[in-house]
C-alpha cells in the first residue's frame, strides 16, 4: 500500500459537528501494523464526546476521529513485522503505551502517564477506513469470531478487568448496578468467571428483562426495593451507572472484606459511606481501562461463554455516524457499530 492514498475518515470538528473528510492513509511506523477496519462499536466516552466535547480533562479541541472499539485486517506492515501477518483478521486493542515509565514496567500499561489512547484527544480514533496500531496490540481472531464480536472484545475487556478487580471466583455473589452495554456485558463476564448469583439493579424494566437474557440470576427495581438493606449481602459490587446513589446503596450491599469496583461514568465526586467501608472492610476501587485482556476475551468468546454478537442492535456505515451516536436515545438500542468500508448486506 502506497503512502499517497487517501481513506474516508467521521471527524468531530466540534461539539455535535461531524463531517466526513478525505484523508491520507496514515504511515505504518516500525513494528506496527495497518489495519483495515471492518468494525467499531459507539461507546459511551464517543457519545460523551459528540454532545459535550469533553470527559473531564480531556477536551476536544481540534477536529477528532471517535470510535477506539474497532477488528479488521492487517493490509500492510512496518519493519520488523513478519509479512504474514498480511491478510490477518484482528481485534486492536486501542492503546498505545510508552512501555518505559514506571507504570507500564509494573504491568499496568494502562495508568501509563504518557498514554495515546484511540479516540482521546488529541488522538484520533477508529472512524475511518485505516487505522495503525503496534503489532502486539492487533490481536489475531479466529475465523469462528466475527469481526462485530471482534470489535466489542473492547468493551468485554472492560467487563473482564472490572470481575477481575472484584474478585469474582466460581461461587462468588455479585450485584451490578445498571443493565446498559457495559452492565451486561460485565454480568456475561461475571458469570463466565464463576459467579453463581449475579444481582442486576436497573430502572428501566425492559433493561432488567435483558439482562436476564445475559448472565442475570436475579433482577431488582432500585424504586422498589431498598438495595442497600433488601439484597442478602454480596462479596462484590459493580457500579455501571455513575449513578451516586446507585454507588452508595451498592456498595452498603457488599458484605464483609468485599470488593465495590466503580466502572461507570458519573460524578467528579459523591459521597460514600465511609462507616460501612471502614467497618466491614470493604475494598472500593476503580476501573481505568484494562491490561492483559484480549487472550481472555477471545477465548471467552470463541468458547460461547460470552456472546456479543447478538448485542448488536444497529448498524450505520461512515455517512451515518451522527446516527449512531444519537442511538442511544432508542430505548430499544443496546450497541450500534459503525461499518467504515460499508455496512454489509444481510446473510
């Protein structure tokens, strides 16, 4: 592939102000791999990003590619990459650490201070045509996981890294608050780990009947039954809402030497209830991304233990992705995928 070709690229020039450009292909550096994409899912920090032109510190300041949820294949490769990587069907993690500082040496790429993530400003993300990414960070796929599937290991990752912090083991109790995307998708990943009752709390009714569907032994309506007394102590507590409330009354739920793992995006602050994490010792943290994940979440994936395939509930190609973003509105949409070279026709 020649470096004067051009590709179609979604840029948000500004807060919901999206337009498509013609854009070079980008460089494919030593070591790294360029990928075509096949597949991204909308993620809530896109749609953050679309509406607000924030998430905290990071702020959209000039013209920005969304999407970091992305699978395709590696159409070329930079020195150092074995040539038959070409042709290879992948799912990219979306990251791009220095390897050196003294997070990333510890293991924890993920708290890397020097951190490029997709779709982070300034770094642009995955809705366009071509992507590059270092090569060990293009994970190959089995031709058994699709590339939609391919594209949501991103945010089972996630899911992955928030049981992993809770603790969760064959027989462990869970409660997880807030059946959208990621509550489901952590109920999945709850349950691929050994969980025997998974707890989900949500409003929306039709909410609580799918996660049912997903890995749920239990649903409740947090406006009618007290959450934080009602529910039988668990060992451990996912917050997928960003909800202060939902948080305070999850982690009063969690029973001693328990863990509460907040995952959603909420609050800058909220209070807590300190007494009860002091007293029963209760472990609360956060969810910052993920490490280590993908080997994970392909097997899981291409064992059946986890499907991702059928949380796909919209499809729009690079014209549409104003569409995409604005999904969420649609009670009835759990994940939207954006096609750049193209939705493809129904099987």
């Amino acid at each position: 592939m020649t470096t004067d070709q051009r590709q179609r690229a979604s840029v948000l020039l500004g807060t919901q102000d999206l337009t498509v450009e013609d854009r070079p292909v980008p460089a494919v550096d030593p070591g790294d791999v360029l990928v075509r994409v096949a597949a991204v899912g909308v993620c809530g920090s896109d749609v953050h990003y679309y509406r607000h032109g924030r998430i905290g510190d990071f702020v959209v300041e000039e013209p920005l590619v969304l999407g970091h949820e992305l699978s395709g294949t590696i159409v070329a490769v930079g020195e150092g990459v074995d040539e038959a990587r070409v042709r290879e069907r992948v799912a990219v993690e979306p990251q791009r650490p220095c390897h050196h500082c003294a997070q990333c040496l510890a293991g924890r790429y993920n708290l890397c201070p020097d951190m490029r993530f997709y779709a982070t400003p300034p770094v642009d993300g995955a809705f366009a045509e071509f992507v590059t990414i270092e090569s060990a960070f293009a994970h190959t796929l089995p031709d058994s996981v699709s590339f939609e599937a391919g594209a949501l290991l991103e945010p089972l990752s996630v899911g992955i890294a928030a049981v992993r912090k809770a603790r969760i083991v064959p027989g462990s109790s869970v409660l997880i608050a807030g059946a959208g995307p990621i509550g489901i998708i952590c109920a999945q990943a709850a349950r691929a780990f050994g969980a025997s009752r998974i707890v989900v709390s949500d409003l929306v009714p039709e909410r609580r009947a799918r996660a049912l569907d997903y890995g749920a032994t239990e649903v409740v309506d947090p406006t009618a039954v007290s959450v934080a007394s009602d529910i039988v102590p668990v060992d451990a507590f996912i917050d997928a809402s960003g909800a202060p409330r939902a948080v305070s009354d999850g982690i009063k739920a969690v029973g001693p030497a328990g863990a509460a793992v907040l995952v959603g995006l909420g609050n800058s602050e909220m209070s807590l209830p300190v007494e009860h994490i002091q007293n029963l010792e209760v472990t609360v943290t956060g969810i910052f991304r993920y490490t280590n994940t993908w080997p994970v979440a392909i097997e899981l994936v291409a064992s059946g233990q986890v499907d991702l395939d059928s949380l796909v509930t919209g499809r729009f190609g690079l014209d549409d992705v104003r569409e995409a973003l604005e999904s969420d509105t649609d009670p009835e949409s759990l994940k939207s995928v954006v096609y750049p070279g193209g939705v493809p026709s129904a099987t």
